[in-house]
C-alpha cells in the first residue's frame, strides 16, 4: 500500500534553486522583518493572546506536514499564513511562520538553510502581507458576521497561494539558477498553486470557524464581531473590549 | 488563562499533535507543487542537499527509518519545539498585565 508509510515530504524552496545574492537579500529582508515585527507584535499579544499564538504556530507545523493529492501525481500542503494572521494578527502571524520555517529548515532539512531566508520571504512576509491585506478588504465590504469573517478568510487563503508561488516566480527571474523561459516557469508554478490555494482556503475556514465557535474573542480578525459576540458569550472585561 | 481558554489551548494541542502524529501517516507522497512545477520548467536538478541534512529528524523520519514510529515521533517533535519556540517568543514579546487584573 502507498498509504502505510509515505515519507512526509512537505518541500519549501531548496538550497540551490536561486543564486546567493538574491538569497542574501531575501535572508536581509526577512530578518529585518523579523526584527520588526518583534516590536510590532507586542501590541496584538497579551496573556490572553499570546498562548493562542504559539499553539497556532504548532498548529501549522502540523498541518503543513499533511500533503494532499491535487491533480493528478501533484500534493500541495497549508501555507498557513492567513489562518495564523486571522486568528493572531499580522506581525505575531510573520513571528509564528518564521518560528515554523525554522524548526522546519533546522530539524527537518525541510527548506535549505541559505533560502530560508527565501521561504520566511515568500510564506511569511509575503503571503502574510498580501493575505491579511486582502483580508481586510474583503472583510471591509462583506458583512460583519461569521459568514462574512469566513468568506473574506477563505479568499485571502486562496489568493495567498498563488501569490506566494508567483512571488517565487519573480525571485527566480532575478536570481534563479538556471536560465529558463519565465512563462513556463511561471504556468507550471500558477496552475497547480491555484489548485492547492482551495486545499489552503479550506482548512483556513474549517480552523477559524471552529476557533470562532468556541471563542470569538480570541480571534485577531474578528475584532468588528466582538459586541455581538459578547452578547452571547460572557463579555470580557470593559477594558479588554475598549482594547 | 481563564479555564475554557485552557480548554482550548489542550484540545489544539493534543488536535496538533494527532495531526502530526497520526493523520501524517496518510500524507500524499506525490511531489509537491513546488517540486513538481520544478521538475516541468527543468529546474528541479538545481536543488541541493541541506546542510542539516544529517539532522536525526530528516525528511520527518527518525534516523531516516521509515515506519510510522519513525514518522509520528518526529511529527510530535516537531510541534512540541514550534510550540516551545513560537509560544515562547510570543510570550516574551506580550504586553504585561493584562489591564484590569483578567486572569
């Protein structure tokens, strides 16, 4: 049977695939995002929060290692950026993937050390930036209900993926090892991220909606949901709700 | 943590740890979109090995053995040091005391 035992092969981007400058400059990017977001993060965590984050960032390592069959002899797994910037917000999210890449790249040898600055760049900053950006958007126009948190989560997770995979595409046009057209580099990268970003989109809505079953409150993108929510649940304190 | 966030916070982990234990097993093994799209474009040659490639828990498998012992404990692993990793850092970089004294 394939299934008993498949090697978990959960695959970031590689040593090797782009040259050392553009990863030097990925690797300086990401860590003084990093470093920024170490400040920034402060104002999203408090004793409250703060658990939720590390337990998000566990969350994802785990399910990152399920890989699930896309289209035919093709898998894709969570990026995860989304689901954690939802529920944790933004900087902590950029905290809880680097904190996942890293275990990933050091006890895994899943993703190279010399592109991890590359995968913190591409699952990190930029799915995390386009993703919550695209979140808030949505979530700006869609109506101020669980339904509406969800359907702008779903399509911030679904759009992340591609974005992520054609933001490896332009890496790879300044830096790449090889030279090769751009166009197939790109089609082949677009199409099957496309299918992956509904495997994304799903599981982003399936684990924030049960988290905003049980605890809307806690949940970072659902602040505007906080005074219908407390009417149902037990209301925090004043001082928490005027956060 | 109020008690029903305790709650929360164990069913995620003991869910995590499952997932990674157990679910983990039933992965697909088809190359992944990166990989796969790197193989179609002809780039995929260009992939080294990584430097932490002799680590005891590479590719997910302890000591490379691949049996679902191997497999689960290096899952269960890998959330337990995120957990420690990320959950420590975040705790460190908190806002302290909480206003109003809450939990």
């Amino acid at each position: 049977m394939q299934t008993m035992c498949n090697k978990v092969d959960v695959v970031h981007v590689p040593d090797g695939f782009l040259d050392p400058a553009t990863s030097v400059s990925t690797g300086v990017l990401a860590a003084g995002t990093v470093a920024l977001a170490l400040n920034r993060a402060r104002a999203e965590l408090d004793d409250r929060t703060a658990p939720l984050a590390g337990l998000t960032a566990a969350f994802v390592f785990a399910g990152q290692m399920i890989n699930f069959p896309v289209a035919a002899g093709t898998s894709g797994h969570l990026i995860g950026a989304v689901l954690t910037a939802v529920l944790v917000g933004p900087w902590t999210a950029l905290l809880c993937m680097t904190a996942v890449l890293l275990v990933q790249a050091v006890l895994f040898a899943d993703g190279g050390l010399t592109a991890l600055g590359t995968n913190v760049t591409l699952m990190g900053l930029l799915a995390v930036l386009v993703g919550y950006g695209v979140f808030r958007g949505l979530a700006a126009v869609l109506p101020r209900t669980r339904t509406g948190v969800l359907t702008a989560a779903g399509g911030a997770a679904f759009l992340s993926v591609p974005a992520a995979a054609l933001t490896f595409v332009g890496l790879f046009a300044l830096g790449g090892a090889v030279d090769l057209p751009l166009g197939a580099v790109a089609s082949a990268m677009t199409g099957v991220h496309l299918l992956i970003g509904l495997g994304e989109a799903a599981i982003t809505v399936a684990v924030v909606g049960a988290v905003l079953a049980v605890r809307p409150d806690l949940v970072h993108g659902a602040q505007g949901l906080r005074t219908a929510a407390a009417l149902q649940d037990r209301r925090p304190t004043a001082a928490g709700a005027a956060r | 943590m109020t008690s029903r966030g305790r709650t929360l916070w164990i069913v995620g982990v003991v869910v995590a740890l499952a997932v990674a234990g157990i679910v983990s097993w039933y992965a697909s093994g088809s190359p992944d979109g990166l990989e796969w799209a790197a193989e179609q474009a002809g780039f995929a040659h260009t992939a080294e090995g990584s430097a932490t490639a002799g680590s005891p828990f590479a590719d997910y498998l302890w000591n490379g053995e691949e049996n679902r012992l191997s497999a689960g404990a290096s899952g269960v692993v890998g959330v337990l040091v995120t957990l420690g990793l990320a959950g420590g850092v975040t705790w460190l970089v908190r806002r302290r005391g909480t206003p109003a004294g809450k939990n």
